[in-house]
C-alpha cells in the first residue's frame, strides 16, 4: 500500500511537469483504484481479526467457568457454613471468608470479560486467591 501510494506521488510529479499526460492518467486512476481496494482489504482483515479475538475470548471464557463451577459452588457452601458460624467466628475464619468472597466475586466478573486484558488481570487475581485459599 505504501508503495503504491509513492507511486501515485510520483505519477503525480510526471502529470504536473506534463510528461505523457494521456499515459499518466491512466496509470493514475487505476493506482488510485489499487489503493481503494488495499484499503477494503485491510479494513476487511482488521474487523473479522477483531472478531476472531472476542468470540476466542468469550469461548475460553465459556469453557473456563464450565471447568470452575463446581469450585465456585464449593466456595459459596463454605460461605454459608461460615455465616452459620457468626457467633464464634474468630478473626482468622473471618480472614479466610473474606478470601472466599473475593474468589467468588472474581469468578463472577471473569463471566463478564470482553477484553484479553481484563481476561488476564483476572486469571491472575483468580490463581492468586485460589492458592491463598488452599
């Protein structure tokens, strides 16, 4: 593309100093047309690349949190057993509760990811929380 563009400057240069005029133009249009159709082309390319990275983000996604929902449930039981426990919960169970809270909430948001990025920061924070739990 970009050569093409510096041959359209200098098909441009020739046509200005009236050097085969009829020619010229000719071979300008069609370099002209050349660019319109490399432009599609990459425009094509960007936009179905695009999609190609979310639906790939929202399968691993998808299977992701089929492989980790019966952890998820493990971890909400526990919390239920914690919160019956109020009464003599002491600070290292409430420690630990908080831990499972956060876990949980990772797990939720990693649901709702739409970018690499946040897909990342939050396998991070979900690695991190699963071995503090253990």
């Amino acid at each position: 593309m970009i050569q093409t563009a510096k041959d359209l400057m200098k098909i441009q240069i020739y046509i200005n100093n009236g050097r085969d005029v009829d020619y010229r133009s000719v071979i300008k249009t069609q370099k002209q047309d050349l660019i319109k159709k490399l432009q599609v082309a990459k425009t094509t390319i960007t936009t179905h690349m695009n999609t190609f990275e979310t639906t790939i983000i929202q399968k691993s996604v998808q299977y992701f949190i089929i492989r980790i929902t019966p952890y998820k449930i493990r971890l909400q039981t526990s919390l239920v057993k914690i919160a019956s426990l109020s009464g003599v919960a002491t600070p290292a169970l409430n420690s630990y509760a908080l831990l499972l809270e956060a876990q949980v909430a990772t797990i939720d948001a990693l649901s709702e990811v739409t970018t690499q990025a946040e897909l990342t920061d939050l396998l991070a924070k979900y690695v991190y929380f699963k071995k503090e739990i253990e």
